[in-house]
C-alpha cells in the first residue's frame, strides 16, 4: 500500500490525527500537572481531583451517550441534510440536560461537598465547575458529528484549544494572584476548566456550518433515543461506581492509618501525577476506539464480517504490543520521573508498580469500542461494571490493610478482567 491510498484510509489519518493532538495534549497536561503539584501543592491537588467524578458524572448524563448516538448514525446517515438533523436534535437534548445538570450542581454544591465528596472545601469548586457542563456538552455533540463523517481535525484541534486554553489561563492567573499576594488554591485550576471547555465550544460552532437539516424528526429521534439510553446508563452507572471508589479511597487510607490530610496528598499524587502519566501513552488507542465505531458500525451495516474479524485481530496485537513497550518504558524511567518531574518519591514508586496495566489499558478501550460499534452497549456495561466491582472490593478490604498498593492491585486485576471479559464476548459474537 501506498503513501496515497494510506492517507486516503480515513480511519488510519483519523486515528493518526486524533493521536497526534492527544500526545501533545497529554504532554502539555503532564507538565500541567507537575505545575499545579508545585503550585498548590498535592493536598490541594487532591481536593481538586475530588470533583472530578461529580464532573464526570455530569457529563455521562448530558453528552456521553448522545456524542456517540451522533457519531454512528452520522455515519450511516443516507444523505448530509439528514446527518445534520441527527446533530441538531441531539445538541438541543444534550444542552436541555446539561442545564439541568449545572443549575442542580450549582444549588447543591455545599451538600455535594460535604456529604458525598466528605470535604467541604469543594462546595466553591463545584459551583465554579458545573457552569462549564453546557460548553462541555455543545463541543461534544459537534465533535460526535465530525467522528461520524470521519473527519478527525476539527475534534483534534478544539482538544488541542482547549487543553492549552486551559494551562495559559491557570498561568496566568497563578501569576495575578502571586503578585497581588493573595493564596494559590484549587479554585484556580478550576477556573481553567471552565476557560478551556467555553474556548473549545466557541471554536466549534465557529467552524460547524448550521445548514438547513431535513428528514423524518420521529425516526431520528428514536434512533437516537434507542442508542443514547443504554450508553448514558452504560456511562452513568460506570461514573457512580467511580465516583464511589473515589469516595472510598480517602476513607480507607484513613482506615490504614493516614491522617486526613495525607490520605488527601496520597490521593493527589496517584489521581494528579502517577495515573496521569500512566494514561499519557494511552492517547493512541483512544483514538483509535474513537474512530473504530463509525468504522465498525458502517461495516456491520454492510455485512462485512470478514472486515470485522480483521479489524478485532489487528487492533488487538496492536494495542498489546504497544502496552507491553509503555511498561517497559515505566519501569526503567518511573524513579526518574517520580524523583525529578514530580520531585515526589512515592510517585515513582507508585508508578512502577502501576505500569503493567498498560497493555490491558490499551487492549480493553479499542474492545469496548468495537463493542459498541457492533450496537452491544449492555454488553460493554456489564463489562465495566465488572471492572469497577473488582477495584470497590479491594479497596473496601485490602486498603486498609495494605494502603494505596492495595488500590493499585486492584487496579491491575480489574483491566485484566475487562480485557478478558470483552475479549471473550467478541469471540462469542464474531468468531
């Protein structure tokens, strides 16, 4: 195969794309994270990271499913005016429930803080985080659109927009509030989040063409509705269940013996520094599960089964021989990176202890793509749910008696376990 016939493979120029902006997105977030560390400190960081599940599970239940509703029936659209209308009337849905989301975020966030997160402190946090839900949602819907036509640079770039809006807007206001000698706090990466998600939404309907849509507005509906259900409670069930084991952690380090405050920098060192860096590498087969589904959906579609196999075999060698490269990489460069990038010893020892999920990190996203692109989302539910079940049950009883390495192993035998488990269903459907 050719250069030309390779570049005209919009899956592999997609992927390639996608791939390309997430490393270097990753990069500037790697960096980004060795900032705030140095900033605000890890037990601020790790009050920062507590919102994020709330977050989270915001956006499961305003965008996540609707972006991938989009995005395969974009892809089987018969014509573009009717793409168009699967855009326009999953957008209107997505922006009714993320204003919802924010106006009940923002009149709950003391009781969000302080009974749920169990840290009061992240009542001003959320208020600031749930304005940015809206904007979140607008440039998911728009990139979900763009995913199904297969056309990777739009979404690329507003990643790219967004990640850097972010970092330079935190910058900058670290550096107002250091002159005017007022406190770094959380607060400030917080308001980053917010600047980044509006600067990617205003790139995004600055480039989308609101053109006239045209179809039958029940059917689309309905297609849309038969597929957004299943994944947002597919997404929200798998958000509840993480925001539990980030509920759970910081109790059961106080179980083992921690105080509160270092139970919180224990938190922030693993969630703001070692499963940052662990996930950097995992850009590629994010980006290839992104593209896989409107792949997969279209071949389904056409009854391409051969193709199928194909796609499963080659993504599967792929994503373990790339995992099996990112461990090794770990464990030669995890002291290094711990001791100088995070000035933090215990990172580099978390981080050698944590690199051998890489491989099933990468073969366990690019399965469940395929999954969902063969329309299995209650197959990918229970097999996430499985995921979470394994990490919940050690840190309810291995935490407390073996602290953070017990949440590690847990970790690692729960993507085994994903990766395990999609692999034998797709045995099941394809082979």
């Amino acid at each position: 195969m050719n250069i030309q016939s390779l570049l005209k493979n919009k899956l592999l120029t997609g992927t390639l794309l996608l791939t390309l902006a997430g490393i270097v997105s990753r990069f500037i977030g790697f960096f980004y994270k060795i900032f705030l560390s140095r900033t605000i400190g890890a037990q601020a960081l790790g009050i920062y990271q507590l919102i994020f599940p709330v977050f989270a599970f915001s956006l499961s239940i305003c965008c996540a499913g609707i972006q991938t509703a989009i995005s395969r029936f974009t892809a089987s659209s018969q014509n573009k005016k009717e793409a168009r209308l699967y855009l326009y009337l999953g957008m209107a849905s997505s922006l009714a429930l993320a204003f919802l989301c924010s106006f009940l975020i923002y009149e709950n966030a003391d009781l969000i803080s302080r009974y749920l997160l169990e840290e009061p402190r992240c009542g001003p946090l959320l208020r600031i985080m749930c304005l940015a839900i809206p904007f979140a949602a607008l440039h998911s819907c728009i990139n979900g659109y763009y995913y199904g036509l297969k056309k990777a640079g739009i979404p690329a770039f507003s990643q790219l927009l967004e990640q850097c809006v972010r970092v330079a807007g935190v910058y900058f206001l670290c550096s107002i509030l250091t002159e005017q000698g007022r406190p770094l706090t959380a607060s400030a990466a917080v308001w980053g989040i917010l600047m980044g998600e509006v600067a990617s939404a205003l790139f995004s309907l600055t480039v989308v063409r609101f053109q006239k849509g045209a179809g039958r507005i029940r059917r689309v509906l309905s297609n849309l509705k038969s597929m957004a259900v299943p994944l947002t409670l597919n997404r929200v069930a798998l958000s509840f269940a993480q925001s539990a084991e980030t509920i759970l952690i910081p109790i059961s380090l106080k179980d083992f013996g921690y105080s509160a405050a270092d139970a919180l920098s224990i938190y922030g060192i693993l969630t703001g520094m070692v499963l940052s860096t662990i996930m950097m590498p995992a850009v590629l087969s994010n980006s290839l599960s992104v593209m896989l589904l409107p792949e997969i959906s279209k071949a389904q579609a056409c009854r391409q089964e051969n193709h199928i196999r194909g796609i499963i075999k080659k993504t599967a060698e792929l994503s373990c021989v790339l995992g099996l490269l990112c461990t090794l990489g770990f464990l030669l460069t995890g002291d290094f990176i711990g001791r100088q990038l995070f000035h933090n010893h215990l990172a580099g020892v978390y981080l050698k202890t944590l690199c051998w999920i890489c491989p099933f990190i990468f073969l366990g996203s690019t399965l469940c793509s395929i999954l969902q692109g063969l329309g299995k989302p209650g197959t990918v539910l229970a097999v996430n749910i499985c995921g979470c079940a394994v990490r919940i049950f050690f840190i309810l009883f291995l935490v407390p008696f073996m602290g953070m390495r017990g949440y590690l192993w847990g970790m690692l035998v729960s993507q085994i376990a994903v990766s395990a488990l999609s692999w034998l269903f797709l045995r099941k459907s394809c082979f």
